[in-house]
C-alpha cells in the first residue's frame, strides 16, 4: 500500500479500492472520496460518521446536485475550474458527470475552452494535477515521476507537451499542463483508460512568449525556451527514463513547436511506442473525413487536388498520410500544394523544412501562372491556376478562407470540400455557417473544434468535428491492450479506416464523422482495428484472443469501486 493509504486494482472494468486510510484523509483523496454517497456501514468503518451531512445519496442524486452547479457556473473558464475542482475532490463522480452530459461538457473540458483556461493558467491556479520537469533539472525527472504514486507496471500512458505549439494560440510555457490533462480526459471519458493508469506531463523548458515573462504571476521557468543540445538531452533523458520505469506506457506527445515535433517522432518511432497527436492523430482523422466525403463527390481521391493551407505540424502530417494512402494503392502520390506564412510552397522557397519538401511546386508550374509576386504567391492566386478540390487549414490563421475564395472554388467545384482544422474557434479559417452561404449549400465540411449544425432549407447540416479525439482515445487503448512495442503507420491507417467504417454520410446534411456523443463506440471501433493490426503485424506484447471481450473488459466505466477497508491499529483501539 503507497503513501496515500490506498491500493486500486485497475486491471479490470470492476476495480477493486483497498483502503487503509481513516477519517479526513479519506475525503482528501479524489480516488478514495465518494461525498455523500459513502454509506452508513462505510463512515463508520472509515471514521466518517462526524464528517459528513448525515443523509446518504446515490451517485444519481450527486450527479444531479452537481450537473446543476456546472450549469450555474456564469463562464466557460468557471465551468472548466468547477470541474477541474471536482475532479481533484472526487474523481469518479467528476467522470461520472462528464461522460453523461459528454457533448454538453467537452468544449469546457477540452477544446476551445481549455485554450482559454491554458492562457489563464498562472492567474486562474488553483492547482494542478501532473508531473513538472524542468530542463534545468533533468536528475529529477524519474523521481517526480515516481511521486506521481502510479504502479510503475501499470502505466499505460503518459501524455507530454512543451507547449511550444498550443492548439492555435502558441507557445503557453507552463499553463500547457492543461492540455495533458484535457486529452487524458478523453483517454479516460472515451475510451475507458483508468484515470489511474496514466500520467500528464509538462516539460518546462522555459517560454518564449514574452506575455509571459513580464507577467508577475507567471509560474514557470522564466527564461527563453532552451533549444539544441540541452533541450535534445533533455527529451532523450525524459524518453530513456520513462522506458525504464514504465514498461508499458505509450508516449503521447503534443503541441509541441513544428521542428521538434516532426523531429522528436522521426527519432523515436522506431524504437519506443510512441505517437504524436497533432501529426499522426490529426491526420488519421482527415484522412477518414476525406473518404466519406470523397465518396459523396463520386470522384476517387487520387483525382482530388489538395491544397493545404498551413504546411507545419498538423498540415504536413496530413498530407503525407493522405499520399502514403494513395501510394499504398498503386496510385501516384497525388497533386497537393502546400502554404506557409510566407504563402505557396514552391521549391525556391526560403527556409523550407524537410517535412515540407516533398509539396514544393516546381518553379516551371508557377512560372505559367498569373501572379502578382512569383515569391509570394497567394491562396486567391493558387486557388485560381491550381483548381483545389479539397481545402484543409491548419494555419491558425482565423478567417483566412474568405468568401472571394470560397466563391471562386464553388466556380469550378461542384462540391468542394473544405476543412477549416484550427482550434480554438476563433482560429477556425472559416465559419460552416458561411461556407455553405457561400457554396449554397454544397460544401462538404469538417471544423477542428465543434460548431452548431446549420440549417438551410430543409437540410440540417451537422458539422463533423475533425479532431483527433476521434482517434487517439482509441489508439491509445488498442496499443494498451496489446502492449504494443511500437505505433506502426500501419496501426494508424487502420484507425483511420475504422473511424471512416463508421460514417454514413448519404443522408443529406449527414455529418463526414461520427459525432462526440458516440465517442465511446469510436474508441472501442478503433481500438479493435489497432489491436488487430499490432497483433498481424507482430508488434503485440500481450496475445489478443477476443479482441471484443479484451477491449469491452478494459474499458472502465465510472462507477464507484468495491471497497475493501483494511484493518488498522486505529480501528482496534478504538
Ligand atoms: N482538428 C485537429 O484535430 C487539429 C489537430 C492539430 C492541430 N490543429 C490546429 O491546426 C493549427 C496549426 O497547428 P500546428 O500544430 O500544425 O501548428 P504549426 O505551427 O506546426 O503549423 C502552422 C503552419 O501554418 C503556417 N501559417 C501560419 N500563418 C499562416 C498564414 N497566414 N498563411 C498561411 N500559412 C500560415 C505556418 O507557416 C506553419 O507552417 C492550430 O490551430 C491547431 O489547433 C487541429
Ligand atoms: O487539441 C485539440 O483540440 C486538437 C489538436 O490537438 C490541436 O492542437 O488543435
Ligand atoms: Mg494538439
């Protein structure tokens, strides 16, 4: 039994809790505390009669009482702390809540409200949980993670971010813990891993956002981010330590800055399980949106022209799985066009990136092109010679598909398809609202972070919300369940073809995804394609004998465990 007095079995979706704690520090702890729900029996074998209101409740009545708190909370940033502070105080009901008003809960939780909550992170602090590394000392990385308190074994996951690259609004220093704790919260609500089985991380490597470094209350390293060989010692001590000590833990990465993000997974794909969220998570959810919508154009991908519009962690992840796709079917890797800040992508460009050469245009294509600057061409301009059948921003640049370009690709497209990814919504390229004004109705749409379905006519349009949470809840458990040793390509695809499985776009106005309020059933379809995969392809530590029973078996479904209330000397003195 830990320091904390208490020992979960979580092995299975029945967990066990043995408790040797008494009295107060039972209501301290969010694993042990139940509220009011603890029963007569139970507050007197854990010296709780004095220390609660004398009425017991279900956890029906505290998820009424407390549903009714959520919704007096006068904000989102108030709603996200009340829940946050719930979590900390009883965690089964706050996961109880959230998974019965999920669609209601998770813009608070998760994205665009934990964008706000992440910038507000040093002024709003009432605590957080997770683990703090700080690039200046790198000795203490496996102890504080050992203080997180986690059977070592039992670890499935840790979800890590330097917060360079926070969803659309940059490099958030400190406040990043935030957005660990917000994807693990889909881990758990969608796809059933324990709360307990996984740990948020954030590696504080300093900030370059000088917002933050003026700001009095600001709780992180002050001082500009490290980069080259400190921060590469860094990562490489963190990802050596974490395969040491957790066996079993995949490594989730996200946001991070573009560089480090493609560079990190290059380095470490091959050799631990690991996955990075806005990369491969994104583009896997893409990639399932464009089947279903491709299907309802009657044209086969490899005919679609792809412009993407923000080349950096997100875009480019999506454009190479969209062409491995293409390629893995004998067809030719397809025609895309590719912009950054400094407009299309073209192979005189400066600065470009590896990651981003393989969508350079030739300067000869551009050299026939009317342009009013050969060096910086514009999306109206490429938009116009290049005839882009399927539109996608990553460029967190809010508004940038305009109506003049809107317009123009309904000129020549009978149904364009358009997704404008960037989060939080005040970054979205374009409003669904507008885009089916603009294309009357036509176009095929997908937004990162969720939007009201519209309704023209007859047709009530739902918008599909292509955000990873499709998929890395899902992936997540497939690779637990099979203690995968690594993440393939292979593993991803299958998530992506199982997550498009699930669509039915025919109906008019059908959304291209399944919608959050089936998040649960995404994850376990995922789930079962990753394992699958894994398994086929040799990559499974553990043997999968019925995929279904294993993956329904392991998803934990908040209810309060069975208590086993140990003896202890308190209880035969007294
Ligand atoms: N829907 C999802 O699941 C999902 C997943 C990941 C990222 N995103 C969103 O995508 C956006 C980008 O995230 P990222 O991690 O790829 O960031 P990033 O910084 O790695 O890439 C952004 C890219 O956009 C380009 N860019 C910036 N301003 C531009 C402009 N005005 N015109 C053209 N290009 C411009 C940059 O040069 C860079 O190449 C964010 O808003 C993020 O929230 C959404
Ligand atoms: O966090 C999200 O909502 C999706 C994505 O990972 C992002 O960075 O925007
Ligand atoms: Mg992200």
């Amino acid at each position: 039994m830990g320091q904390l007095g208490f020992t979960l079995d979580t092995t299975s979706r029945e967990a066990t809790l043995r408790l040797n704690a008494r009295g107060r520090m039972v209501l301290v702890n969010p694993v042990a505390n139940r509220g009011t729900a603890f029963t007569e029996d139970e507050r007197e074998r854990l010296h709780l009669t004095g220390l609660l209101p004398g009425r017991v409740t279900t956890i029906e009545e505290q998820v009424q009482r407390t549903y009714g708190q959520f919704s007096r909370s006068p904000s989102p940033l108030s709603k996200f702390i009340y829940l946050s502070q719930l979590r900390e105080r009883n965690e089964v009901l706050y996961y109880r809540l959230l998974s019965e008003h999920l669609e209601e809960m998770l813009p608070i939780v998760y994205t665009p409200t934990i964008g706000e909550a992440i910038e507000r992170f040093s002024h709003e602090y009432v605590g957080a949980r997770g683990v703090f590394l700080s690039v200046n000392h790198p000795d203490r990385i496996e102890s504080s993670l050992r203080d997180f308190e986690l059977e070592p074994e039992s670890v499935d996951l840790i979800v890590v971010t330097d917060a360079e690259g926070i969803l659309g609004i940059g490099d958030q220093g400190i406040g990043g813990i935030q957005i660990a704790n917000g994807k693990l919260g889909l881990y758990t609500a969608a796809a059933g891993i324990h709360p307990q089985r996984a740990i948020p991380v954030m590696l504080d490597v300093g900030t370059d956002n000088l917002g933050l470094l003026h700001s009095d209350r600001y709780l992180g390293e002050r001082h500009a981010r490290v980069r080259g060989r400190q921060y590469d010692d860094f990562i490489e001590r963190f990802v050596r330590v974490v395969s040491e000590v957790f066996p079993n833990a995949m490594i989730h990465w996200e946001d991070f800055g573009v560089d480090n993000a493609h560079r990190i997974l290059k380095r470490y794909s091959g050799e631990v399980c690991t996955f990075n969220d806005d990369i491969q998570g994104t583009a896997a959810v893409v990639l399932a949106a464009a089947i279903a919508a491709v299907r309802l154009t009657g044209m086969p991908l490899a005919r679609h022209r792809v412009l993407i519009y923000g080349a950096g962690t997100a875009g480019i992840g999506i454009a190479d799985m969209m062409r491995g796709a293409l390629e893995s079917r004998g067809h030719d890797p397809g025609q895309f066009y590719a912009f950054n800040r400094n407009g299309l992508i073209i192979e005189d460009s400066p600065e470009l990136r590896d990651f981003q050469r393989p969508y350079a245009r030739p300067r000869a294509e551009i050299d026939g092109w009317e342009v009013a600057n050969p060096s910086k061409v514009t999306l109206m301009e490429a938009i116009r010679h290049a005839r882009p059948t399927i539109l996608i921003g990553t460029s967190a640049s809010g508004g940038a598909f305009s109506e003049e370009i809107v317009r123009e690709m309904a000129s020549y497209c009978e149904r364009p398809i358009i997704m404008p990814l960037s989060n939080p919504t005040d970054r979205s390229e374009a409003r669904p609202a507008d885009l089916l004004e603009w294309t009357s109705g036509k176009a095929l749409i997908a937004t990162g972070s969720p939007f009201a379905s519209v309704r023209r006519g007859d047709v009530h349009h739902a918008i599909a919300q292509a955000n990873n949470a499709l998929i890395f809840p899902g992936l997540g458990l497939g690779v637990s369940i099979t203690r995968a040793r690594l993440v393939s390509e292979e593993m991803i695809y299958a998530a992506a073809r199982a997550l498009a499985g699930l669509v039915n776009e025919h109906r008019p106005g059908a959304p291209l995804l399944p919608t959050m309020s089936d998040l649960r059933l995404v994850a376990a379809t995922v789930a079962r394609a990753v394992a699958e995969t894994a398994e086929a392809q040799g990559l499974a530590r553990r043997p999968l004998t019925n995929p279904t029973h294993d993956i329904y078996e392991r998803m934990w479904k908040p209810e309060y465990p069975q208590l086993d209330i140990c003896e202890t000397r308190k209880d035969t003195q007294s």
